[in-house]
C-alpha cells in the first residue's frame, strides 16, 4: 500500500504580485472595482437632496434667525435681543431721527399690527358672546324640563364676562377639565391650611412654654403667608 500524498499548501505569493507598502494594501484587501468603500454612508445626491413638500426649510431658516439673540448698544450697555426686535428697533430710531422711508415702513407696520389685534380682539368677542348666549339658553332648557344629570360647560356662562362698553370678553373661571380639578386642588390645600390655622391657634391659648410657642408663632405665620397667596387667586377667578 503507498503512502498518502502530502497535502498542498497555498502557494506564497512572489515580490512581484505581492507589492505592499504606501497606497498598496495587500491583494486581499483591496477595494474591488465598482465597489463603495462605505456602503452604509450618505446616499448618492443627498447633499443636495431637495426637501419634502410638507417640509418649510426656509421658513424653520427665517424664523431662527429673527429670534437669534444678538447683542446691541443700548444707551451706555450691551444688551441681548432677538434679531427682530434689534431691526424694528433700528427702523424705529431711524423714524424719529426724521428718515421718510423709516417713517413709512415704520407707521405702515404699526398700522397692521393695530388692525392684525383689532381683528382678532372683536373675533374673541364675538365668539364669547355667542358662547354665552347659546349655552345659558340651553341651562335654561334643562331647567325648564328638570334634567339634572348632563354635564355643566366648561366655562360656565356665569363666568365669560363681557364688557360691552370695553369691547373686551374674558373667563373667569377654568375653561377645561384639566383646570377645574387644579383650582379643586388649590381649594382643599387652602381648607387644609384654615384648619391647620385654627388647630395653631387653638394650641397657642393653652400653651405656656415660650419655646414651644415661638414654634408655634413662626407656624401660624407660614399659614396666614400661604393663605395671603391663594385667597386673592381663588377671589378673582370666583371660587
């Protein structure tokens, strides 16, 4: 029986087709032709890539811009202000210095702002007035037919306040759900403090240590401090 021949190994590669050195990378590793050396990097033509139709680039670029803060002279200091408000102040200054065309450009967007408010002002107005009168009919309907058990509106009618000599409308009271059970919240902290306010006093009549009721002194004072917070807040929005 012959002995088995001997497994061939690879061949070595001579100097000639194995030349590595600068910009010479082994064989092996090489890139091959047609192939991209970061095949997961940006896509062909992405750098100028046109943005989407629902994507306002150049108004997102506009409006960073107006509000970047910039530093300008104000008097004998440096202050920060939007870029918006650094050009309508230049156009302002250059108005009074007696420029016609800062005048007109000046006095026209004054003109437009002023009327831009008015509109949305008598708009508001309207739409509390409607608001009003449609729901206390309806509260009124209810009454009328003795139902009890649908929802009261948020805001309550009783609480939109129109000024008609004012031409003004406002809520005096939550106007979501949300905002209703944070003024209950306040409310039930402020009968806590009450009753924490009474318990304080009361204690104060019988106690005779003066360190214990200079304790008891700085407590109260911390009550009626918090009570002198929320009961204007809760007065003026009718609770």
């Amino acid at each position: 029986m012959s002995a088995p021949k001997p497994a061939k190994l690879p061949a070595v590669p001579s100097q000639a087709d194995y030349d590595v050195g600068y910009a010479k990378p082994p064989t092996g590793s090489r890139f091959k032709p047609g192939q991209s050396g970061n095949p997961k990097g940006r896509p062909k033509g992405a750098k100028n890539k046109r943005p989407a139709l629902n994507d306002e680039r150049l108004k997102s670029i506009i409006l960073d811009e107006a509000y970047r803060e910039i530093t300008v002279r104000d008097g004998d200091r440096n202050v920060s202000v939007p870029m918006a408000q650094a050009i309508v102040r230049a156009l302002a200054v250059n108005a009074a210095k007696g420029q016609h065309r800062a005048q007109r450009l000046f006095a026209e967007m004054l003109s437009s702002t002023e009327r831009q408010n008015k509109a949305l002002a008598d708009e508001w107005l309207r739409t509390a007035i409607e608001y009003k009168v449609e729901w206390e009919r309806e509260l009124q309907r209810r009454e009328a037919l003795s139902i009890t058990n649908l929802p009261q509106p948020l805001p309550h009618p009783d609480q939109v306040i129109i000024d008609m000599n004012a031409g003004t409308a406002r809520v005096r009271g939550p106007m979501t759900k949300e905002d209703r059970q944070e003024l209950e919240d306040w409310k039930k902290r402020r009968d806590d403090w009450i009753a924490e306010l009474q318990d304080i006093e009361e204690h104060l009549r019988s106690e005779a240590d003066p360190d214990i009721r200079k304790l008891l002194e700085d407590d109260k004072a911390q009550a009626e401090k918090l009570l002198a917070i929320i009961d204007p807040m809760l007065e003026k929005i009718g609770y």
